[in-house]
C-alpha cells in the first residue's frame, strides 16, 4: 500500500527532509577514530612511594644493627571479649615491662586469672597523684589521660594510654610505690585490674615469679640512656690525669632482618589480539601499564598496613601518641612532630587532611603549602601532608596520622628493593615471559619485590584514633 504525500508529511518525512549526504553513522565504518590509551579509576598519588629512599638490597635481606638496647616491655596487652566480659591473654602479660622475658604458663595464667574487670565514666579518677600505687591498670578499652600539676598549680596533661596500653607497673616491684600523676578516664572506660594484694597471695604460692620480679628490682638502672641503649661510660671537666673510664659500645645481639617481599601477577593476552589488534596502541603494552600500576597500588598498601613491615605495624608504642580531643588539632601535629628530630614528611588519608584543614579554618590558622616534586602540597611548620588513601579509616570515623624521618644517612625510614632483575621493566619490578599454552594464551609474570625498614624507633610515629568527622 503506498503512502501518500498527506502521510509523508505528517510523518516528517517530507521531500525537504530527505538525506543528501553520507550518514555519519555509516561514515565511521570507513574512518578511523580518536582515541584515549585505556584508563583505571584505581591510581592514586602514591606519594609515599615518591617520598622514601629506596636502598638496593642485593642479597635480598636488610640488616638493621642497632646499639644493645635494654628498653624491653613497651608493647600492647591482647584481650579477648566474650559478651560483656574481658579477660587478658595470659601470655599476653608478658608485654608488661616487669614480665617481658618470664614464660612460665602457668604462674602466667594464674596471674590473669587474678585481673578484676572494672568500667569507669568519663570523669571517674583511677588514681590520684601521691596516693599509694598499689594497682596495675591494663586497658580494655576506653581512653585515660595522666595528668600532672605545673609550676603554677595548674592541671597539665603528660599524656594518655588508650586500648590495649598498660599503667601502674611499679605495684608488680614495690608495696611502697606512689602515683606520680593522676590518671582520669576520658570516655567510658574498661579495665582489668590487679591489686598489690592479690600479687602478693600468688608470690606466696609462685616462687618462679618472685625469683623473676627480684632480679628485675636488681638491674641497675644506670646502665642505659634516656632511649634505653647500653650506655657509653665517659668523663668530662675533669682537671690533672684522673684515670679514665674504659668502655665499648655494645650491639644487639640479634638485629632485625627484613626480607623482601613479593607481589605478583600472571599477565595473560589471546596471541590473536597481540598479532591483530596492534594499532595504534600495542594491546600487550597497554595491558601490562595498568597491570603494573594496580601493582604498584598493592606495593604501597602493604608499605603502610604489612603486618610484618607495614609502617602503622612498626611504629613503637612509646610513639604513638592520642589526640587531645578527638579531631587533629594543630597541638597534636606539634606533638607528632616533635617526637623525632626531623621529621620530614606526614601522610594522612584524604578525609583526615580536610579534617586538618577544618581545624585550621577553625583556629583562623593558615599555613604555607609547600612546593613538592612540582605539586603544591599543604604543610604545617613547613612538614609536607601527603595524602596516601592507603591508611585505613574506621567505622568510627577515625584514622591516623603517620610521622616519618628519611634515609640512612638520617637513621630514617628507608624503603627497600632489588635493582638489575632479570627482564626488569621498572626498579624492583621485572615482568617474564612464561610461555603459550594450548589456547594460544601468551603469559607474562609481573613481580614487584619491596619492604620497608625502620633504622631507630624514633623515625617512625603515629598519631592514632584521629576524628575525621567533626563538623561542628
């Protein structure tokens, strides 16, 4: 049935909108387009990989040597929680000063056993300045701040022990031990606690132990540094010729070895698409740039959360460090930084740097940013804040802040990794041809080998449970 020119018209189909040219839909059958190189969501700044100086570890193992030091027992006590109910690992208490190097089991589960739990307000005072210290406090959970009185009579903070930390110690050498500080819960609160006198019903039955606690009572303090290093006996201002003191410099006996770590992957590409498929963009190449920068994405995750290596693993107790209120004030980046002789870089998780720029806005602070490898980067007393969206941000909303001196030369934080593999494509990564399969599958293996070593506990620290939240 034809259709005549009345429908035509009211169909739009009208001789003067008919087509006099090559449509370009069937146009670009024949051209060639435009086109970008394949794209990833999944790159970030990975400045902390820009940032460490990498030292080549030819046999594959780094040394750290460091002097003897005698510091011993600064861990983390592990709990384990059932319901409502906390109780301390037994073997867990050896993180205690006092009891690092004591292994009896048993003895060990009959003093945790002895551990009462306690739960205190915010507010609540666990111990007064100059009332007897007759208690050992473990932490469950919770925050306590020590607090001191000043020059002038007024209240000042000397720090605060979070979950997992530990305090009153000296109840375990001495029943005439006193608080030299006050410590006061700052959220609610759960603690295990034991008592001069429960300790001294179990020294009564457990000779082991109390052999143990006297011969830490003898060692003689003086034999260390403020950093708990064998001391180095010298003399000065004498007059005349005194007879010097002889002395040597001692090592740990056992240093820590850091091995390489490996991350890799199977690259595989159909040989029809590396034969055929070639122009303009080489497929295999362009495959194996995004292989290699997921790679290099997986290599800084684990520089940070390693369990062995990781930098938010390694970082000493005694320096990491709460924040005085919750959000990263600019006080808190003063303490953070002033832990370490020069600190030279801090990095964050982006949402805890807008944390930090809030908190400047709201103290009408601020800084400089600073120019870095040509990126102006935000800066607090000219320190670089590098963003690394590798640091984990919790549930709670709240993140760590980490604080890190460099180099060897600066007994800093170095990274670490092999140079000259065989078909090495970039420093530390090689990529290996591993052959074609009955698919006609070609396989590259892409390996990156790395870790990283902390040379002294000061170039590394951590400013923890940071609020990257507040909005008020």
């Amino acid at each position: 049935m034809s259709v005549d020119a009345g429908q035509d018209t009211a169909l739009g189909n009208s001789p003067d909108d008919a087509r006099t040219s090559l449509d370009t839909a069937a146009a670009r059958n024949l051209a060639t387009t435009t086109k970008s190189a394949p794209q990833m969501q999944g790159i970030s700044s990975r400045w902390l990989l820009k940032a460490l100086p990498w030292v080549n570890v030819n046999a594959g193992t780094y040394r750290v040597n460091r002097r003897l030091s005698y510091a011993v027992g600064d861990g983390r006590v592990t709990f384990v929680k059932t319901g409502s109910q906390v109780r301390v690992i037994p073997q867990e208490l050896g993180e205690i000063a006092a009891l690092r190097t004591f292994t009896d089991e048993e003895v060990l589960t009959a003093l945790a056993e002895r551990f009462g739990q306690r739960e205190f307000a915010p507010g609540d005072v666990l111990a007064a300045a100059g009332e007897p210290a007759d208690t050992v406090y473990l932490i469950a959970h919770g925050k306590v701040d020590k607090l001191g009185e000043g020059s002038y009579g007024e209240e000042n903070r000397l720090g605060s022990v979070a979950d997992g930390g530990y305090f009153g110690e000296q109840a375990l050498l001495s029943a005439d031990a006193t608080w030299d500080f006050t410590a006061r819960a700052v959220t609610t609160t759960t603690v295990l606690a034991l008592t001069r006198q429960d300790l001294e019903q179990l020294l009564a039955q457990a000779e082991p132990l109390r052999t143990h606690l006297d011969a830490v009572r003898a060692v003689p303090q003086q034999r260390t540094n403020r950093k708990g290093e064998a001391d180095i006996a010298f003399a000065s201002g004498h007059r005349g010729e005194p007879r010097l003191p002889a002395t040597f410099v001692d090592y740990e006996l056992k240093p820590r070895e850091y091995e390489l770590n490996v991350a890799q992957t199977v690259l595989r590409v159909h040989s029809r698409v590396a034969d055929l498929y070639n122009e303009p963009m080489n497929q295999t190449e362009e495959q194996l740039k995004l292989t290699v920068e997921a790679l290099r994405e997986r290599q800084e995750h684990e520089l940070i959360n390693n369990p062995e290596f990781g930098l938010l693993h390694n970082a000493e107790y005694d320096q990491r460090i709460q924040p005085h209120a919750g959000p990263p004030l600019p006080d808190d980046l003063d303490e953070l930084i002033s832990r370490r002789r020069g600190t030279r870089f801090l990095f964050a998780h982006p949402r805890t740097i807008a944390a930090i720029a809030r908190e400047w806005t709201r103290a009408g602070i601020y800084p400089t940013p600073v120019e870095l490898h040509g990126h102006s980067v935000p800066a607090w007393r000219g320190i670089p804040i590098l963003s690394c969206n590798k640091i984990p941000v919790t549930e709670a909303r709240t993140s760590s802040i980490i604080a890190i001196r460099t180099g060897e030369d600066n007994q800093g934080v170095v990274g670490l990794n092999q140079t000259g593999l065989p078909d090495e494509y970039s420093p530390g990564l090689n990529v290996r041809f591993m052959g074609i399969d009955e698919k006609a599958v070609i396989s590259y293996l892409v390996s990156t080998y790395f870790s990283a070593a902390v040379l002294v506990p000061d170039a590394l620290g951590v400013l923890e449970n940071v609020n990257v939240s507040n909005w008020g």
